[in-house]
C-alpha cells in the first residue's frame, strides 16, 4: 500500500497525518482502532492476523 493510500485512511478516521512516515500513520491508524501498534515490529514473527490489512507491507519490512 502507498503512502498515500495509508494517508487517506489516515485522514477518513479524523488523525493527523503531517509528516508521519508510512509505518507511523499505520501505527497511528492500528492504535485508533483500539488494535496493537504492532506494523514494522518483531511482533509479525508470532503474528495470527492473517487478515491484517497491512500483513503484506510489515512482511516486506520484515523480509519474512
């Protein structure tokens, strides 16, 4: 996903996105849905949430 497309759900949810990194708004994003702020952690090593919208990119930045 673009940054672009992680601002604009970003912007639908009412935050903030300034000069936020791509894996800041996720971060910012996951804890506003009450989820873990867990995008770009060593937590994917364990990660279940196959339906994760940002699986696929958290994957990549952690070369699983």
């Amino acid at each position: 996903m673009t940054v672009r497309e992680v601002k604009a759900i970003a912007k639908r949810m009412g935050l903030k996105t300034g000069r936020l990194r791509k894996a800041e708004l996720i971060n910012s994003i996951q804890t506003a849905e009450g989820n873990i702020a867990c995008f770009g952690t060593e937590r994917l090593q364990y990660c279940a949430e196959e339906d994760c919208l940002w699986r696929d990119d958290c994957s990549e930045i952690n070369k699983i």
